[in-house]
C-alpha cells in the first residue's frame, strides 16, 4: 500500500474521498433516526434504508450515463450534485415533511450508484494495473475505519444538534471532494468508444458480465453467498437479546469489533490479491463469512467477538477482490456500466436477505439461521475456490521462452533443396519436439546435422 500512497496524484483523489465517506458514513443512520423522531414509527424509519436501496434497479442506466462522459470532470460534478441535493433537508419541521427526507434518501442512493460507477473508473483510468489491488485496498482499509466511527459520530451530532447541521456537515463533504479532485492532472486520453444504439448499450455491462468467465463465477457465488449474508443484520439482535442476554445497545460492541476485523481485512487485500488473485480473494472472503456465522449459533461471548472479527475481515476482501476483477477484466470504456450493473446484482440480494431475515427470526430459532447462513457461505466460497484459476495472481510472472539455445538447420545446394530436411522449429523452441507421429524427440537420439551431400 505504501507503493499507491507515494502517487501524488492517488494521494489527491484519497484526500477527497475521505472526506465524501464522511459525509456518506455520517448521513445514512441519521436519516432513519430523523423519521424515527418525527413519526414515531420504526417501520417508517427502516423504509429509508429501502429508498436509499430502491434506485439500485437503475444501474443500467447509471452506468451507461457514467460512460458517455470523461471520468474527471464527470466525478466532480456528481460531488457537485450530491452536494446539492441535500439542500431541501433544510425545509424539514415535522411529520408532515417525512417525504422530503424520503426523496433526498433516494436521490442519495442514486448518487451513491453514480458516485460509485465514476470512481471505479477513475482509479482504471489513473492507477497502473499492478496497483489496482493496493488503490482498493486503500480505500476499503479508510472505508471500514470510518464505520467503527461515522454513524455513532452521525447519531451523536443528530442528537445534540439536529438534522439540519448533519445535512450541512454533509454537503461541505461532498464540495471538499469536488474541489480537491478537480485538482487531479488530465489523465491521458483514451480512444473514443464504439456508440452503438442505446438499447445495446444499456445491456453491454450485463453483457459483459454474463460472457466473461471470471467475472460471471465472482457474480453467482457472490450472488449465492449475499442472499443469506443479510440475515445477520436481524440475527445479531437476536443473538444479543436471546443468547447474550444483554440490551441491544451491546450491538455496537459487536459493530466496533466487526470493524476491527475490517480494518484487518483491508490492509491484507492486497496482499492476497497478488498471491490468490481476484476470484481466490473474492472466495476467501465469503468462505471467512461460514465460520463467523457458526460460531454465532452458540451464544458465548468470547466466541461471539472472534466471530464478528471474522466476519469484519471477510466484507473488504469480497470488495477489493470484486472491484479489482471488474477494473482488470472490462475494457475503460464498459467499466461504468460493469460497475454499477455489478452494484446493482450484488445489493439486490441483500436487500432481499435483510427482509427475510427480517421476517424468518420472528418464528425460525436464530441458531438454525446462523447454521443455514453458514452452510450457505461454506457453498458459496467453495464455488468460488474451485474457479480461482480463471483469475491469475496479479504478482505472477508471465511464462518465459525456453532459455535453449536453438540449432540452426544446415544449407543445402538448390538441387537438394526437394529432399526433406529437419523440421522447422516450433513454438516451445525445440526444433525436435516429441509428437504422436515417432519422431524422436529431446530424450530420443539426436539426428545427425551434417548431412552427406551427394556430387
């Protein structure tokens, strides 16, 4: 990491994004306490989540808007405009104004999707590909430290403040990173892309997907694996209250925990990266998630905190190996549209196991759910294993030509130039290689190179 740290130009785009994921980190929970306090109701303040997750099914077109632009200046201005579409928090008093918040929340989450899509193809288009697994690495090591402390320093500012400063807080966030990724040098440019109409275009992501192999495997055992991973943000409560037997409040010890594990997990990406490649790294961290959650199925406290650590390394390694395939294995010109497509396959999983957890736990013993969502994992990871060859380590070497020297065949008069001569030398630089024909090879006897030449 500290090879990516030593780019002037990565350290500019770091210092900008710390201060969107922020604002992000700091926003999201406020949002929902904000309708928790003006309704009352804890359904109407789980339905921000749901707006801030429902513009997902837009990915497509997200990510072809994301593509048409040059990547630059098209990141400022979505800054720009998350920025802005903040502004009508500012008109929020009481109940009667919940659908402001509602409105902002997926206006939010559209932009999330933007913001993602833009910044996956800023760091392809300005990091070297040897130093795409260190530049996500990075950011998700950054990202899991500000979760241990954004949403408890988002609900604590809400509380003594109100949402009004949070909604402030936030769009000085967005405009920094506006303004210091402005200063970014023009990156080189690229060739422009091949248009072709807009209804093929809006599929060529997904295309992309389903026809690049790894790619296609890191989607379905990702996919596999995210429709029981959800399961845990309802379970964990039950585990507190049912097997702990402590308030829920004892789930932020859990939280701070799990983001140790993050943290832990985003400084080793990289490393794994380079020695499992993409796929393997991706499977890992799925497969991390099995044991985590079986550990869970038996109430024991020291048991309970090695298992969210687990469970904390698992979420970046998934991430960085995910992102670092979609950035090595799609054309510049299809990784908007890969990325926010990718954003899309993956959150609508989750969204579907977070409501089913939601449900399953009020009638289903949660230690049968958290052997479920363990076996599930185990599953998951072990696809992905089995396919970690289709993305080489990025630290591997490239296969070398054999370093024996080749014999030069001899000359022959014009008269003799009909008789057969040796065989011309192959691919693999034996000019004798072994065949199902008889022709002996390196290990048969060596043919005579003086050839006798008749007067």
């Amino acid at each position: 990491m500290r090879t990516i740290l030593r780019r002037p130009d990565f350290r500019l785009l770091f210092g900008g994004l710390l201060a969107s994921m922020t604002a992000e980190s700091i926003l999201l929970l406020a949002l929902a306490i904000w309708v928790k306090d003006l309704t009352g109701s804890n359904g109407l303040a789980g339905a921000t989540i749901f707006a801030v997750i429902a513009p997902m099914t837009l990915a497509p077109l997200v990510g072809w808007v994301v593509d048409r632009y040059p990547r630059r200046p098209f990141f400022v201005a979505a800054n720009v405009l998350t920025a802005a579409l903040l502004a009508p928090l500012f008109t929020v008093r009481d109940a009667g104004d919940v659908w402001v918040v509602y409105l902002v929340a997926a206006l939010y989450g559209l932009s999330s999707i933007t913001l993602g899509a833009a910044l996956s193809g800023l760091i392809r288009e300005m990091v070297p590909v040897e130093l795409l697994a260190d530049a996500n690495g990075v950011l998700q090591t950054v990202r899991q430290g500000i979760r241990l402390v954004g949403p408890l320093v988002g609900a604590a500012l809400y509380a003594a403040l109100g949402g009004w400063v949070l909604a402030g807080i936030g769009m000085v966030g967005f405009l920094t990173a506006a303004a210091v990724v402005t200063a970014l040098p023009t990156p080189q440019r690229l060739p422009p892309p091949v248009r072709l109409r807009w209804p093929a275009e809006l599929g060529a992501g997904l295309r992309h997907l389903a026809g690049e192999p790894a790619l296609r495997r890191a989607l379905l055992g990702y996919g596999l694996g995210s429709l029981v991973m959800g399961f845990s943000e309802s379970l964990i409560f039950a585990y507190v209250d049912q097997g702990l037997h402590r308030d829920a409040a004892f789930v932020g010890v859990l939280v701070t925990v799990q983001g140790v594990g993050g943290l832990l997990g985003g400084l080793c990406s990289p490393t794994l990266v380079r020695r499992l490649g993409e796929v393997g790294t991706l499977a890992a961290g799925v497969a991390f998630f099995s044991p985590a959650a079986l550990a869970l199925a038996f109430p024991d406290l020291w048991l309970g905190f090695a298992a969210v650590l687990l469970a904390g390394v698992s979420l970046p390694l998934t991430m960085v190996g995910l992102h670092t395939l979609i950035q090595r294995r799609t054309p510049p010109s299809l990784v908007g549209r890969v990325a926010a497509a990718t954003q899309a396959m993956v959150s609508g999983p989750q969204a579907v196991s977070i409501g089913a957890g939601a449900l399953l736990v009020g009638f289903v013993d949660y230690r049968l759910l958290f052997a479920l969502v363990g076996v599930a994992t185990l599953a998951a990871g072990s696809y992905l294993w089995r396919g970690r060859h289709l993305s080489a380590p990025g630290g591997a070497r490239p296969p070398t030509p054999p370093t024996r020297p080749t014999l030069p065949a001899p000359r022959r008069p014009a008269e003799d130039a009909d008789r057969p001569g040796p065989p011309a030398p192959t691919d693999s630089g034996h000019p004798f290689p072994n065949t199902t024909s008889g022709r002996p090879g390196w290990g048969g006897r060596a043919p005579r190179m003086n050839r006798k030449i008749r007067r």
